[in-house]
C-alpha cells in the first residue's frame, strides 16, 4: 500500500492507495491499464465521473509516473480532496506538461492547495481552469505563483467570471513574471479598467505574445489602453482577441494608430463588434504602413456590409503581409536549423519561435514549426537544471562541481545565457583567489 502524504490537511484527508485492488471506475480503470502496458503520456479522463476516491488513486500512480504528459480532467465531480491529492502529486512529478481541469467543482482549499504545487512543479507548462468559478481569493492564490514560475507558458482562465479587481491582481502578478506566453480571459466581466490593468502589465512583461479578452466589456476606452500599449517598443504581443467587447469606431481608430507605429502585432480579431465603415476603412488604410498584420478579422456592420473598396483594401493589405511573412519565416526556419546543428539551441528556439508566429494563420505550417520548436526543449531544459545546479554549486563554494554541471550545460546547449553567465562569475572568482601554496618539495630548506 503507498500512502499519499498528507502536507498539512487533517489525517482523515490523507491519502491511501491500494493498488492490489482495481478501481471501481471503468474509465480510469483503462486509463491506467493502458499507462501501465502501453507506456501512454496522454490520459483523457474528462467528464469520466472523476470522485474524490478516484483522484486518490490516480494521484497515487502519478506520484511515480514518469511518462504522462498530458492530464485531462476537465468537467467531473471531484471536490477539495480530489484536487488536493492532485496537488500532492504534482509536488513529486515531472513529466506532466499540460494539465486541463476546466470544469472543476473544488473550492478555495483545493485551489489553494493547487497554486501552491504550481511554485514546486518543475515542468507544468499549460493550465486550463475553464469555467470554475473559483472566486477572487482562489484567483489570488494563483496569481501569487506566477513571479516564481519559471515554467508556465499556457494559463486559461476562461469563463471564471473574474471582474476588474481580479484583472487587477493577475497585472501584479504578470509584472513579476518574464516566462507567461498566452493568457486566455475569454467570457469573463472585464470592462475598460480590466483591460487597463492589463495593458500596464504588457508594458513589463514581454514574452507574452497571445492575449484574449473575447467576450468581456472593455469597449472602446479598453481598446484605446490596449493600443497606448502596442505603441511601446518592449511589447511583444502578437495576437490580440478582443472579438465581442462593445467595441465601435473609435477603438478601431485607436487600434489602428497603434499598428500604423512599430508593433509586433499579426493578428487582431474585432469580430462581433459594432465596427462601421469609418473604423473599417482606418484599419484598412494602416495596412499600406503595416507589413506584419497577417490576420484581421471584422463583423460586417449592422447597416449589412463594408463598403467594396474598404473590403478590396484589406484583402490586399493582408495577402501581401502574408506572402511576405512566408518568405520571412523561410529565412527563420533556416537560420534555427542552422543554429540547432551548432548546438546554439537557445537561438535556435527563439528563431522557430519567431517564425510560427508569423505564420499562425496557416495552421499546418505553423504547427511544424512548433514541432521542430518542441524537439529541442528537452536539451534546453536539461541545460537549465545543470546551469541551476552549477549556480548553487557556486553559492555554496563548490567550485569545482560547479565547473562540472556549467560545462555539461554548455556541452548540451552552447548558447545557454545563463551557465555562461554563472561560468564567467566562476572564472572571476578564481582568478581573485590568491593562489594555493605549493608543499615544499622533499628535502628542502624553508625559511621563516
């Protein structure tokens, strides 16, 4: 029998799992005879009437698992003990990279329990929390994660309700955090001081290339803050959603000025919008100044359609933006192959990186490059943990197995910034060392 430990809940919570015995659940009951015959890394228990006493048991396997990377948990019934068994093993396991758990009925205990296995998880890189209504101090606990995740990439907070004190909190924290790369805060209660808080925190934060605010309230004072934030050359976002949000002409005017300045921006989606002519066509205009804009998606206004000439226009604007993105990302894809074979691996990713993004719109295309992306994260993460490991070799005045994991690093990922950093200091204290006394040689004469 392997016992779960409890790390701190009540001893009646603690977790027990018998695995002489076959879950009462037919679905996880498969679900684990594949992972433990087929070696699977994907398990899909959504809506598989997932109890309490079922986390448990899976939360038990995962504890030793190495090979699911994909957890899909999404609409079943498990509560506060159910999650925070998960949680439990989630401190111990670290193949899991994506996590779904949209749906989820647990309350603040398990949510609380769930941010605080965030900090300690290594390898988390995609979260999904659709649509359970956690509240604002689950949403607390979550958001005070994010300075100390170095991990995450992907975080779906969709159809939470959260409102603009809750927009308010995920700023702060977004503002401590350089790793984050998509948010998603579709179908939720943000107005035009939501999306501000938000805009103010792009203006520090600038991996993040994907935010969706679809479905919110932020009108046309939201898009004006949104666009003042486009126009600053530290941001990095690429595709905006702001599809359904009471949006009218003079956002789309604001918008437009932004994408008329140096903006990284491929993709904006305006969808379901009250847009008429006049901000149709100022979108139009921008896109002879523009070359990057790849997607631009409009809601024909209530008068029936745009004008021929706005939509000829933009159709134009956008097919050149796209022939030229393809030839840029050619080059890219080149460069970071060439790069990947040097072992420059950090390059590299930013190079492929680079590249998908200028061909989101193109499905096929851009999922190969992500794939080739994908392929050298392993070597970058193995590089991360030798560079960490030889920084607190460092600290603690190891030199010498520090000098050990910084070269394995450098020998997986050449380029890695941060081994060369630690590398160079290691060298710098060794050279201000005086040096070492040599014994004196056998049968010589010391003086003193």
């Amino acid at each position: 029998m392997l016992r779960i430990p409890s790390h701190g809940l009540p001893t009646t919570q603690a977790a027990t799992a018998d695995f002489s015995e076959r879950p009462a659940n037919p679905a996880l009951r498969k679900a684990l005879d594949a992972l433990r015959d087929n070696d699977e890394d994907n398990l899909a228990l959504a809506g598989k009437d997932m109890s309490d006493a079922d986390m448990v048991t899976l939360a038990a396997v995962l504890r030793q698992n190495s090979e699911v990377q994909s957890l899909d948990l999404s609409n079943n019934p498990f509560g506060d003990r159910g999650l925070q068994a998960l949680a439990d093993a989630l401190r111990d396991n670290r193949s899991l990279i994506q996590l779904r758990l949209n749906g989820c009925r647990a309350g603040l205990p398990g949510m609380q329990a769930l941010a605080a296995a965030l900090t300690a998880n290594p390898g988390l890189s995609t979260l999904e929390l659709q649509r359970c209504q956690f509240g604002h101090a689950a949403l607390e606990a979550l958001a005070n994660t994010l300075p100390d995740n170095g991990r995450l990439a992907i975080l779906d907070l969709s159809g939470n309700g959260l409102n603009d004190a809750d927009a308010a909190v995920l700023a702060t924290a977004l503002a401590r955090n350089g790793y984050l790369k998509r948010l998603l805060l579709n179908d939720n209660w943000l107005t035009a001081l939501g999306a501000k808080a938000l805009s103010e925190a792009l203006l520090s934060h600038p991996s993040l290339e994907k935010l969706d605010l679809t479905n919110n309230q932020v009108g046309d004072a939201g898009a004006r803050a949104l666009a003042a934030a486009l126009r600053q050359t530290q941001v990095s976002l690429t595709s905006l959603n702001l599809n359904q949000n009471q949006i009218g002409d003079t956002g789309a005017f604001d918008l437009a000025d932004a994408l008329a300045n140096p903006c990284c921006l491929s993709e904006l989606t305006l969808e379901g919008n009250p847009i008429g002519n006049a901000g149709a066509q100022a979108l139009a205009e921008v896109l002879q100044y523009n070359g990057l804009l790849t997607t631009l998606k409009l809601s024909p206004p209530r008068s029936g359609k745009f004008d021929d000439l706005v939509l000829a226009a933009i159709s134009e604007g956008i097919n050149r933006n796209r022939n030229s993105a393809y030839e840029q990302m050619k080059l890219l894809v080149l460069q970071a192959t060439q790069l990947r074979d040097q072992g420059a691996f950090q390059q590299a990713s930013i190079y492929f990186r680079i590249a998908a993004n200028l061909v989101y719109f193109d499905t096929a295309r851009h999922l190969g490059i992500v794939l080739l992306q994908a392929a050298i994260e392993p070597d970058i993460e193995n590089a991360n943990q030798l560079a960490r490991a030889g920084q607190a070799h460092l600290q603690a005045g190891r030199y010498a197995q520090a000098h050990t994991a910084l070269a394995q690093a450098l020998q997986i990922c050449r380029d890695h910034t941060l081994a060369q950093a630690v590398l160079k200091d290691l060298q710098d204290r060794s050279t201000a060392m005086p040096p070492t006394p040599r014994p004196p040689e056998s049968g010589s004469c010391v003086l003193i």
